[in-house]
C-alpha cells in the first residue's frame, strides 16, 4: 500500500459539473486511499466503471477489457487535466517491441537489412536512419517510456531473430495514462514496472526501428 502514496499530489478537485458522476476527488477511496485519509471518499459508479476497465486491461488485455477501455477514453480525456498524476503522460517519446510482420513490407530474416542501414543509438540498440510505416492492430495499444522495458519484452516473448522495437514521438492528444500511475496496476498483476503508457487511433504511424545488438550483429552486408 506504500507505493500509492504520491499518486495524488499533483491532482486537483475536479470541476463541480463532474461531481455527481465522479465525486471532489477522481479514484479517492481504496486502493489508493482509506477511509481516514484526507480527502477520502467512496467511488461513484461511474468511477468503479473506469476503475475497472484501467484493471482489466492491465490485467487481462483481451477483447472484452480493450472494449471496456475504449468506452472510458471519452471520460478519461475529460478528467485528465484535473488528474494529471494519474491520466496524463510523462512523456510523447515512446517505443513498442514488435515483430516484423507488423511494418510495412514483410522482412526476409535478417536478409532484408543492411547494417548500413542502421546507426548506433545507445549501448547495445541501434536505430533506423530512415522511418517505416507502421498501422496498429487495435484502436489502443500499449507503448512504454522505456527503451530496456521493450527490450526485455522482446527477450520474453518473441524470437530475437524476427523482432525489433519501435520509436516515434506523439501528440499528446494521442496518449493517456501516468506511467507511474499504471504501474500500480502491472507490479500488482504482473510483479513488474512496464511503464506503459496507451496511445489512442490506428492511423499509420511514422516510426524508426530499433534494433537489438544481438539482433544487428546477425546482419550480413
């Protein structure tokens, strides 16, 4: 219960048209506060509704939980100024752990590159010199501040040879969600800081690759 002690210091009391659906104090009662706290008091319904599909998706990431949160981005988006500890991003830098097929063209392996191609970005990553498209598959998907949390993704679940991470820089329009708000959820699900944070649409994105060392030193000219 420690690590939810400064989820609301930067948060105001919201605007008095939103009290009758969302209370003085947006998600104001437990986990993230109990009854003796300042400023405590019970969810609407509403705010359990909210509540529950930021949860689910963390949790589960299935059908039925990105239906759930696609039906609160209107009401996120409205209560994101007054809660910026909790709903706004950090940051519009953002990278994904992607397989290939994802891109514009399907690639052959490591054929289809040249190490030419590619820049040294930092220690063991190196990045694109030019951009690819790349189309998201739903109409929000989760992307991560961090550089190592794609990286470490990529070694979890996919296969180093056929994987790669991607770059772009939003607009904040884009994105919703405090990464240090959603990793409440993922350390309680998943005993891990993703550091997410949910882009918003599924138009064709500008992006840079990023390739692992790994993976670049596998490239044949």
């Amino acid at each position: 219960m420690e690590r939810y002690k400064s989820i609301f210091n930067e948060d105001k009391e919201l605007p008095k048209e939103f009290w009758h659906k969302f209370g003085k104090h947006l998600f104001a009662d437990e986990p993230f506060k109990k009854p003796n706290d300042k400023d405590y008091e019970k969810n609407t319904r509403e705010e359990d509704e909210l509540y529950f599909s930021i949860r689910d998706w963390i949790k589960n990431s299935n059908e039925t939980a990105l239906s759930q949160l696609k039906s609160a981005i209107k009401d996120f988006k409205k209560l994101e100024p007054y809660s910026s500890s909790m709903l706004q991003p950090t940051t519009s830098n953002l990278y994904r752990a992607i397989q290939e097929s994802d891109i514009e063209k399907k690639f052959n392996g490591n054929k289809s590159f040249k190490k030419t191609d590619f820049k040294h970005l930092l220690n063991n990553f190196y990045i694109s010199k030019r951009k690819y498209d790349y189309k998201p598959y739903n109409y929000l998907q989760s992307w991560t501040i961090s550089l190592e949390n794609a990286s470490d993704f990529i070694y979890s679940n996919y296969t180093i040879d056929f994987s790669l991470i991607i770059f772009t820089k939003f607009s904040k329009e884009e994105l919703l969600f405090n990464p240090n708000f959603l990793n409440e959820f993922s350390y309680k699900f998943h005993k891990v800081e993703e550091n997410e944070i949910v882009h918003i649409g599924n138009k064709p994105i500008s992006v840079n690759l990023i390739l692992l060392e790994d993976r670049y030193n596998k490239i044949t000219e």
